[in-house]
C-alpha cells in the first residue's frame, strides 16, 4: 500500500430483528487495498517510494547509484530492478529521540503501519502508513459486536448469573458486567460495578465461563481453571472463605466444571469429581460429600472429592449436584426434592443414581435454582427435568417434544432447543422467558427462532442465532436494558 493510500472500509449492515432496539454494525471488519502498492507493512522493512524529485523513479545499477535525502525512519537505498527505492526502518524503531517510532513505512508517528487497536467506544481504530491513527466510520456491532484485540468479535459462550454475568469471546478474552462488591468482574478490586462489559484481566484463552453469586471462573484452552470474585466456605462456624481479586488457576486438566452458589465443582482427567466450598445446607453430614474440607496450612481451601471417580459431565444447581457418569448413570446428592428421587425422606449425602433415567454420551445436564435437566446436546431427543419447575416434581418427567436439545437452567426456569426454535419455560417474574409476559409458564413456549445454543441462568437468558448473533432476555443487570423479548447486549454505554 503506497505512504498515502485511500481506505476503504467494508461493512455489512445489520438491522436487529426485535422490537426492542434498532441496532446498526458492522460485521467482518477489513482493511481494503485500493490497488496502490509499495511497503510490505507490519513491522518488517520494505521497499519505499522510488528516489527522484517529484515521485520520478530513479535508475540505477547499484545502491551507490541513488541519491537523495533519506528521512529518519529510512534505513538505506535500495536498487531492485534498476529502480532506486528507500529501504524503511521497522515499524516501532524510535524517532526522534524517542517520542516517537518508525511506522515501517518510512515516517515517524504514533503506531506501526496496519496496527489495530479498540476505542473505549467499541470503534476500531487502525494506524496509517504515516503512523497515526485513524478510526472506523462506525463501532463494532450485530454479529461481531465487541471490538477485542483490534478486531471486531463474535461471542462464544455466555455464564448467567443473579447480579453479574460474563461473555467469552472469540479472541479467548472474557467480559463481565453487573455487581462487583466481590471482584467478581476480575478487575483486580472490589466495587467497580460495571454497566457495561469489562475485560477480565490476565485471560486470553478461555473457552468456557461459569458464573454464580459471588464468583466467576473459567476454563482455558490447557484445561485448566481459574476463578476470580468470592467462594464463601463455612466450616462449622469458622469462615474461611476465599477472596481471589484477580484470576486464580483453582485446578488443572479439568474435562467440565459447573459452580454453585457457594461452590466448585469441577472433573479430572481422570474422572474424579472434585468440590469445594459450602455444604448441603447439613454440617453435620458424615458424608463423602464434605463441600468444607478443612483450609490447608497456606490458607488456602482445598477441594476434595465426593465419592464419584468416572464422571463425564457435572451440574452444580442451588440445591443439588448432578453428574453423568462414565456407565451413563445420572448420580445426584443434595436436597432430597431435587436428587430426582421420590423414594427418600431426607437429604441425600453421598451420591446415588436418579432412579429409572437412561442417557446416553450425547446427553448434557443443567442445574440451578431447584431445577435439574438432561437433555440430548446435538441429537433430538426428550428433555427431563426434576424439582420445581412448576410444583415439586421429584422425579424426571419430560417437558416439550421429542426433538428437544441443549437445555439450559436458570431461576425456576429452564430454555432448550427444539429444532431451531427456543422454548422455555417456568417463572418469568423478570421477562426470562423472553416471551414478554409476567407470569409462570407452564409448557415450553417459543421465544425465537433460527437458534443454535441457548444459555439460562439466575434471571436471564441467552441464545445465538445461526448468523451468530447473540440475543438476551430477562434480567440483564445495572445499565443494561432489562427485557421481556430478545434484545441485544449493550456493550458500550448509550449503545
């Protein structure tokens, strides 16, 4: 691209199909080269404008042959095909007396040529062959709509939660909002609560998030966990909560985690299911299921394991832990409304199979606020719930159709897939059904359609659209627009 050549910015314009907000974006962000050549850009050296008054090539048989004043960031001349040309210092080289750097296209600015980085208004900005920045016509929005490490993102996976929620992002970067009175948002304080999302700092490849009341952790791209906010562990009538400001590793090689109110729990490679934090509502429980091990001599809380050693999959909801096993038996302990067994009179302390329920290795599982489900993840099949998604429910009973998958649970509510179509169900007191009542539904209602995976959680739900756009119903948290139909998230303020 030659020192002065025209941008043209290619965007694709979105118009968000509910009625809750208009919304304009830009998706597939890119640079166009309008047909001028020269330098190679990035931070490498390369060819510069051709020597001679006025832009006139100047011939040559060797370098000695060139003449002409070479500017700070021009490192010598050059003679390719008996034309001399400028060879430029690379790109961040410093300039005078280094206020400045070389743009690795031959001038001295603020930033190397191509460079890219993100406004605070979600805007890319991109530098120029003359090292200054210049920003897009519009921000990042629609399908990709969350400007990360110089590019316009899509969002992977979303965690719901009562007070604060968070977004993995397509770059592996997280973004949290809502409360933060227990640096639940891993900005490395306590207190900035956020309306808008934030990034979690020191995470870059997180490929999955989980959030719960005080707490959010994340699993990365080695399989390893880390977690940051509160996880409150009583011991008796000893508090020896945790407090991690920033990201912590918690457990590494991991194959799933889920987390409760007030705890993790979370499979080894091996199998083993490992928890930490709170109990059953039962300290005096003579258990396997000790959800308070005692902190080791560093102060730290350790996880141990609850009497589980082939598990696959693990739901932790409010009431109850669930877990598919390698012989594809759910194991649950917990509550005893919500162990999915109708035949005990109290809780239930140490794992045992949900009676008369078959799954097999595509089957996923969902817990949360008294309400569990499995349900197929890729494959048509029937979902089974059990505790109160309307009155008690002790055993599994099925909800929709036969062709349901990828159930999610919240607050007294659970969503799934059936087909492309999202159905949920149970309290709507806050619009988490998204189908913009106030009331308890009692079958699975279709919210929206042309869905692909759908989140639930506290409050709120979440699906996203085969195009990739992620819509949100319910409770959405401080200054975000809480909604009884699918809107999108704001990602900056006044968006």
């Amino acid at each position: 691209m030659r020192e002065r050549s025209s941008l043209l910015w290619v965007a694709l314009l979105f118009v968000s199909a509910v009625s809750c907000r208009s919304v304009l974006g830009l998706d597939n962000l890119e640079l166009v080269d309008d047909g001028a050549t020269g330098g190679s850009g990035g931070t490498s050296s390369g060819s510069g404008g051709s020597a001679g008054s006025g832009g006139i090539a100047q011939e040559c048989t060797t370098a000695a042959d060139c003449t002409g004043a070479l500017g700070e960031c021009d490192d010598a001349w050059e003679c390719p095909a008996n034309t001399c040309v400028k060879v430029f210092k690379p790109g961040g080289e410093p300039c005078n007396q280094g206020l400045f750097m070389c743009s690795g296209q031959g001038f001295c600015g603020e930033c190397i040529f191509d460079e890219r980085r993100c406004t605070t208004d979600n805007t890319i900005e991109v530098c120029t062959a003359e090292g200054e920045w210049q920003t897009a016509p519009a921000p990042c929005e629609g399908v990709t709509p969350v400007c990360s490490s110089g590019a316009c993102q899509q969002v992977l996976q979303i965690g719901l939660g009562i007070s604060h929620h968070c977004a993995v992002i397509a770059d592996g970067t997280v973004r949290c909002w809502g409360d933060d009175y227990e640096a639940q948002l891993g900005q490395g304080t306590i207190g900035t609560t956020s309306d808008i999302p934030v990034e979690v700092m020191t995470i870059h490849d997180a490929t999955e998030v989980a959030v719960t009341s005080m707490l959010s952790c994340a699993r990365r791209a080695n399989d390893s966990l880390w977690c940051w906010g509160k996880l409150r562990v009583y011991n008796g009538t000893t508090d020896d909560s945790v407090q991690w400001l920033q990201p912590t590793e918690v457990a590494a090689d991991i194959i799933d985690f889920d987390l409760g109110d007030d705890a993790i729990c979370y499979i080894t490679n091996s199998g083993s299911v490992m928890c930490v934090g709170s109990g059953f509502f039962d300290e005096d429980s003579d258990s396997d299921l000790e959800f308070d091990p005692d902190a080791d001599e560093t102060g730290v809380t350790q996880a141990g394991p609850v009497g589980i050693a082939n598990g696959l999959r693990v739901s932790f909801g409010d009431y109850a832990l669930c877990v598919i096993d390698s012989s594809f038996d759910v194991q649950c302990a917990g509550h005893r409304d919500s162990v999915g067994d109708d035949s005990i009179f109290d809780h239930r302390h140490n794992p045992a199979p949900v009676p008369n329920l078959t799954v097999d290795g595509d089957h996923d599982i969902a817990g949360g606020d008294y309400v569990t489900c499995v349900g197929k993840r890729t494959e048509a099949g029937e979902l089974r719930c059990w505790g109160r998604p309307s009155t008690w429910q002790e055993t599994p009973a099925i909800y929709g159709t036969a062709t349901m998958t990828a159930p999610g649970v919240g607050y007294r509510h659970f969503c799934a897939l059936d087909g492309g179509d999202v159905k949920c169900r149970g309290g709507c007191t806050e619009g988490q059904c998204g189908t913009n009542e106030n009331t308890f539904l009692y079958t699975a209602t279709t919210v929206l359609s042309n869905a692909k995976t759908v989140w639930a959680g506290g409050r709120t739900s979440c699906a996203q659209q085969t195009d990739n756009q992620v819509l949100c119903w319910g409770n959405m948290n401080n200054g975000q627009t809480g909604s009884y139909i699918p809107c999108a998230i704001q990602w900056v303020s006044g968006s």
